[in-house]
C-alpha cells in the first residue's frame, strides 16, 4: 500500500505552528535580533549562532568549506528554500567541491534509480515514475526539480537518506517492542535517553494530537528512528570508499537538524566527521517557537537563514487528509482526516474512497492538488466518494488564504 499526502502533515515543526513552550528564559542575543526583524526581509538575511551576526552567502560558503558534511534544514513546500539549497550546491561546486546530494526525500530502497538518475539514464518522466515520486513524497517535484537537474547535470551522486516509511509508521502506531523480534531486529542502534529532545518532541506531540500515534512514547520512537535510520544511512556512507574526498550535502526538514536533535548529533556519535549546519525559517508574524522559546541551552544551529514568505500566488490550498492507493482500485483511499482540518468539516471520514474532484476521475495525488489549485482559497469543491459502498457527493470549503 502507497500513502500519499494532500495536507502533508509535517511531524517537525516550522514557523508558527506551535504555542506554548516548554519553558521561558532569557533569550539569547540572537534571537532577539531575528524576532526583530520586521518585513521586507532581504535576500541574504544569513546569522551566525549564537554570535548574531549577519553574514553575507559567500561568507556563508567559506564558514562551511572545510567540513565534511554540510546539514541544510527546510521546509518542505517553501519555495525560496529550495533556491537557496540550490544556490549552496552551486557555491560549493564553484569551491571546487567534490558534492555528493543527500537527501531525506528519498529511501534507501530507490537508491539503484538515484544512481541511473545521476549518469544520466534516466529521463524527468522516467524518474518520477520509478522512485513514485508523488507516493513516497507528495511534494511538488517542481520544488526538488533545479536540485535534482544539477546533479544529474555534474553526475553527482544522490544519497537516499530515508528508512521504509512502513517502519516508521509501524512504531507510531505499536511502538518498538510492538513489531516482531524479526523486524527488531533490522532497526538501527537507538538513543531514547535525550531528556531534551524527548520534551522538544512531546511539543510537536501535543500541537499535532500525536498523528498516527495514539502514545506519546510510540511518537517519540518513531521520531527517533526517522532520524536514527537516516544517521545510519549517512554514516555508512561517509565511512565508505565511496566518500573519500567528498563533501555531504544534506538536504533533509528542519525539524531532523535543530539543536543537532535529529539526524547530526546521532551521526556523530557513529561517525565523528566534523559538520555545519544551516536552517532555514520563514519569516511570519508570529514567531517559530524554536526561537521564542528554546528547548535546550544548545545552539539552534551553526547558521539561521531567515526567508521571505511564500509569494501568496504560489500558495496551494490543502484539505487535510492523508491518502493510500490500493492495486487494482479506482480512486485513492482516505487513511486519516487530519483534526480540525476543512477534510474533517466537511464530513470526511477514514476509509472514505476518494473517486472524483469536481466530476473529474482521479487516480493520483497530483491531479488533486491541480484541482484545488484551480478551485483557489475560500471556494467550495465538490468530492465524489464511496462509503460503505454508496457513492456521495461531499463538499469541502477550503480555507480562505490568510489561514
């Protein structure tokens, strides 16, 4: 079974979404400089941690030259994030950088089309086709497209940083000793004993009711082995043959890399090769709590880029539900109708066969996300679905644009 994701539910947060905090302090001078930062912002608004001070990109570039593995953190369906992952590689492959592209968008299972991607063996069409793209990420391909083009364009080897999905979503839902011993048996070496990044994770717990797990120990596993099995994957590789004398560039969400929670603290406990880190944040009204509100007296990372946000035009409406297709079945099928979304007001439920936007037969997550495009904020769209056999028409509103 494929999952797809229409309102891609992020585990790991990012500007705005979080309230509350898990303690107040003084905030560090850093903070403070970015919480004053007032729109327009520029396009090079680049900070030292914990120093504060504004850096220009090629200083940037020259901060991080000699490391072995460079983390650059994101958010997935922000649009200046990607130019600017984009212009890091180019800075780096003008340094004279022997680059290899990690990436958490990627398993470790579609590294083979990773590899005919990069010399060049595979077209666009083909490429998306056989890693599925739209199944296994669900995120506009048009975001990833000048990263991927580049490496193909300088054979640049692609890193499938990601576990299997299943084995993810597997501990959500029963924990670690939920699965078989044969399946144990096949998970990476595992820390759960950080008292800080258990609390910083119980934050996220709290503000996304747990996702597909209904305990909070099992969401913190999970959590811990995404970032765990992609550690792994990167350590295995930096340890090869194969990474003699190249740089890592790790492109992988925010919330794997702030305060070296996720996937750089736990490589260098594998693999003490020396690393940067650079995240990135998009500028809202309301602060990111990862700066409001620090979980730990660690630095967030080596480098805060803060973003202009997404241009309003360029923003897609969601509904708040998460698909699977099934062999052989017309439509998608609903797994979970995210809590509080337009999905759930709409009267949406789990289990839902999804077969038709606006009388349009559907058959992939792509051909939704055109429609609610073309449907634009604040209107009404109408689903076809099969419920217990019977099919339904159901109108969503979706939400106006400044939600």
């Amino acid at each position: 079974m494929k999952r797809l994701t229409v309102f891609l539910l992020l585990v790991l947060p990012t500007w705005g979404l979080l309230s509350g905090c898990l303690r107040r302090a003084p905030l560090p001078a850093w903070a403070s400089t970015i919480l004053a930062l007032t729109i327009p912002i520029g396009p090079e608004e680049i900070y030292t941690i914990p120093e504060g001070k504004k850096i220009s990109f090629d200083q940037l570039i020259e901060q991080v030259d000699s490391s072995k593995v460079v983390f650059v953190g994101e958010a997935h369906d922000q649009i200046e994030h990607h130019h600017i992952e984009l212009r890091i590689l180019q800075g780096l492959l003008v340094k004279g950088k022997d680059l290899v592209v990690g990436m958490e968008m990627f398993s470790r299972s579609q590294q083979p089309v990773l590899d005919r991607w990069s010399q060049g063996g595979l077209t666009e069409r083909e490429f998306r086709k056989e890693t599925n793209w739209d199944t296994t990420w669900g995120i506009d391909y048009q975001l990833y497209k000048g990263i991927l083009d580049e490496a193909k364009a300088h054979h640049l080897k692609v890193l499938a940083l990601n576990i299997e999905r299943e084995w993810v979503s597997n501990v959500a839902r029963n924990g670690v000793t939920g699965l078989s011993p044969e399946d144990r048996s096949k998970l990476p070496e595992m820390d759960l004993t950080d008292k800080e990044h258990r609390a910083y994770i119980r934050r996220i717990y709290d503000s996304h009711r747990g996702g597909l797990s209904k305990d909070v120990e099992h969401f913190y596993e999970s959590q811990s082995l995404w970032d765990e099995g992609m550690a792994e994957t990167l350590s295995e590789f930096a340890k090869s043959s194969d990474s003699q004398g190249k740089t890592i560039l790790v492109i992988a969400g925010n919330g794997h890399l702030v305060f070296d929670f996720g996937i750089p603290k736990r490589f260098y406990r594998r693999t003490p090769f020396p690393f940067k880190t650079i995240v990135m944040k998009e500028w809202t009204k309301e602060p990111d709590m990862d700066i409001l509100s620090p979980p730990t007296s660690a630095p967030l990372a080596d480098f805060l880029w803060i973003t202009r946000p997404n241009p309003p035009e360029q923003k897609r409406p969601r509904i708040g539900i998460i698909l699977t297709e099934k062999e052989q079945a017309q439509g998608l099928w609903i797994e979970r109708v995210v809590p509080g979304s337009p999905a759930e007001k709409g009267g949406l439920l789990p289990g839902d066969q999804l077969i038709a936007v606006e009388g349009t037969e559907i058959s992939d997550v792509t051909e939704i996300h055109d429609a609610l495009s073309r449907k634009g904020w604040g209107k009404d769209i109408s689903l076809t679905i099969v419920r217990q056999g019977e099919k339904k028409e159901v109108s969503v509103t979706l939400p106006p644009l400044k939600d």
